[in-house]
C-alpha cells in the first residue's frame, strides 16, 4: 500500500464517522473556522467547496489564533456543523468543551493534536495515524484528504494541498509528495522550469503561497483572507494582485517607521528580555506583522543584544472579522530568541520563548509557539506585568 493509500483508508474512516452523523443532524448553520496563513486560506478553501458539492452553503470565520471567547462565540448556536481548518488540533479538548455536544465539529490540522471527549467533535489530523504534521501534510493536505473520501470529484482540490504545504520547510515529502504526484498525474499541475504551474487558476504554487501569507495575515482586517479563499477557488483577479502590493507597501512602511522608533529609544531594556509597544504603527494590519517583525529585529545586531530575548506588544481590535466584537480587549505578544540566546536555550540555561511566555501571562493570557519563537494573547494593559513576570521567571530558571 502507497503512503496515500494508507492515508485515505485512515481520513476514509474519519469521512464514515462524519456522514452518517451530518445526514442526521442536517445542519441548519454550517460555518468554516480556517487560520489566517497561506495554508489555512487554502484548507478552508478546500473545505469550503467540498462542504458546498455536499449540498451545504458554509459562511467562513477566519481566526489568527484560536482565543477562547472566539471559539466559545462561534460554538453558541446549536445543531450546526464547525469545521476547522489548519488551526484547532492543538486545542480539541478546548473544542470539546466549549462545543458541549451541541454541534457536530470536524477539524482538518497537522498541528500537535490534544483530544477532547466530545463523541460529536471529529478530528481527522492525520497525526493521529502516525504521520508527522512537520514533514508530510499541511493543514490543506489534510483538508484535502478529507474532501476526496467524501466525493471523488473533489481531487480537483489537490493543487491547493500542494500551496499550503509549501509551508513545510522539508518540501514535500511523504504524504504531500504523493498528493504532487497525483496533482501532476492527472493534469492539475504542470512542472514549468522549477516552478508549478496551477492550470485552473492561472497561478504558480510557489507564486500563490508567497501572495496569500501576506494577504492572509497582513489583510486580516480589511477582509484579505476572504480574497484569499475566492482567489483558491475562482483563480487570481486583478485585485488580488493590486491588495497584496498594497499591503506589502503598507506593511514594509509601517515596518521602516517601527525601527526608527526602536533606534531612537523604544527598545526597552530589562535584566533579560528586551522589549518594546509598536502602538498604533500596524493599525488595521492582522497582529502575524508584529512577530514578523520581531524576527527580522533579531538579525539587527547594531540594535538587539543577543543574549536577550526580543518582546513585541500590539494592541489587537475586538472585533473579529465575520464573528463580532470579543467581550474583553486584548493585546498580542510575540516573542522571539536571537542567535546567541539559542544556544544558551539548547544548553537548557535558559527557557524556551513558549515557556517565557506561559510563565509570564499565567492567569490573564494563553500563549503557543516553539522554542525560539512563541505569542500569546493576553488581557489589555497587563503588558507590564508580564514583562516583570517573565523577566523575573529568567532568573529563577536560571538559578534552579
Ligand atoms: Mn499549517
């Protein structure tokens, strides 16, 4: 049996759980909750036209991160159907608890997965059939796999697979290598030089993926990752291409005026952290930019020291895009380790930028991320304290 194969027979199970569930439930409110990035744009694509050749019209609700007011608001209906796209996994005990068994949920991620006990919450991650998330499928792959076990009309989907997963650093490999031999098989895709042409929508993979995280993240809240669904599913228009240029130039000067308020003394210095507040620099953009940015910052060695770790605040909007207002206002964190620091993270002298972060808004926030680089959401004007927090935590760490 091919990797595919295997594959398919694991989602062809998930898809026999669902079916038999969604005929009895014949959902009133069907709604897709896809992430902001490249690859959520493309799996809630997916997942969009799969739900429509169900007979379904699914409104879409495009989350950067999955903030628990968000999500308790999105389950409050009774007796639809939610599906998630590249972002719930990690938190499907979350899912399972807020959802209370009043919705039937799908989630289609590569993200480490948590279960949940929600017999009505099915989780199709593949990760859970031993595959890895990292290296062989996307949260698209996934979303893909699902929508060809419910319809074989739906592998007309697989070029949009093969754009989220350009986000896997490894290339495709695996899962995602078999699903570009399909995609090539059956004409979806032409090998053009070292590129990949998508006939259907007029557009290179590698072409699409680098315009839709921006116009994802960047365009969160001027209606950018609507534009990048129907773009997935009705090709790329003029305006796609004049929204993503504009934000670039947006985001590139918001990004050069951010820097010079950092040269000129913004950067503030505790014991162990360096940190600073973009404040209204990167109004109207997603808050992705202020991690972005703080990566970029940790290769400006005229300005950070490399032994601290770089902190940036943005105040977010509360209002959620095609989801409402959020009860409370919040304020997003992103943190990220400089070279020097890494090793010394390695070396377990010091701890990791998701553990930094957990310690530090322990009550009023909740964070995610990796190693070197991590965010969280936390409660509005309790920035300070977290600063104190975490630095304070650094030299505990350190002592222990
Ligand atoms: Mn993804």
């Amino acid at each position: 049996m091919s990797i595919l194969e295997k594959a398919m027979a694991y989602v062809r199970r998930k898809a026999e759980e669902f079916l038999p569930k969604l005929r009895e439930l014949s959902p009133s409110q069907v709604v897709v909750v896809h992430h902001d990035d490249a690859d959520g744009l493309c799996a809630g694509a997916v997942a969009s036209k799969a739900l429509e050749n169900l007979g379904l019209a699914p409104s879409r609700v495009c989350l950067e991160k999955m903030i628990p007011e968000a999500v308790e608001k999105i389950h409050s209906m009774e007796g639809g159907l939610i599906v998630y796209c590249d972002i719930g996994s990690p938190h499907g005990d979350m899912i399972a608890k807020l959802n209370h068994g009043r919705n039937l949920v799908v989630i289609l991620d590569h993200h480490d997965p948590t279960p949940g006990d929600d017999p009505l919450v099915i989780d199709v991650n593949l990760e859970y059939a031993g595959f890895r998330g990292e290296e062989e499928f996307s949260g698209a792959t996934c979303a893909y796999l699902f929508a060809k076990a419910l319809s074989r009309e739906n592998i007309e989907l697989a070029p949009l697979a093969l754009v989220g997963s350009m986000e896997i650093p490894a290339g495709f490999k695996g899962i995602n290598a078999e699903v570009l031999e399909e995609a090539l098989k059956e004409g979806f895709v032409e090998s053009r030089g070292k590129k990949l042409f998508i006939k259907s929508l007029g557009v290179h993979v590698e072409e699409l993926f680098s315009k839709l995280q921006v116009l994802g993240p960047v365009g969160y809240y001027s209606g950018g990752p609507e534009l990048g669904v129907m773009s997935c599913l009705e090709g790329v228009s003029e305006e796609f291409w004049r929204r993503v240029e504009e934000l670039e130039a947006r985001r590139k000067e918001a990004n050069r005026k951010l820097l010079a308020m950092l040269y000129r003394g913004r950067l503030k210095q505790e014991k162990y952290i360096q940190w600073f507040d973009s404040g209204d620099v990167y109004k109207g953009m997603g808050t992705k930019v202020v991690g972005t940015f703080c990566s970029f910052l940790s290769y400006q060695r005229r300005l950070v020291k490399p032994d601290k770790y770089i902190m940036g605040f943005m105040e977010m909007p509360r209002l959620i895009p095609g989801l409402g207002e959020l009860p409370k206002e919040y304020t997003k964190v992103s943190v990220r380790v400089p070279r020097e620091l890494q090793r010394m993270v390695d070396e377990g002298g010091r701890p990791t930028a998701v553990k930094l972060l957990e310690e530090g808004c322990r009550g009023f926030g909740l964070a995610d991320g990796h190693a070197y680089a991590a965010s969280a959401i936390l409660e509005r004007s309790r920035e300070l304290e977290l600063v104190r927090k975490a630095d304070g935590f650094v030299e505990e760490f350190k002592e222990a």
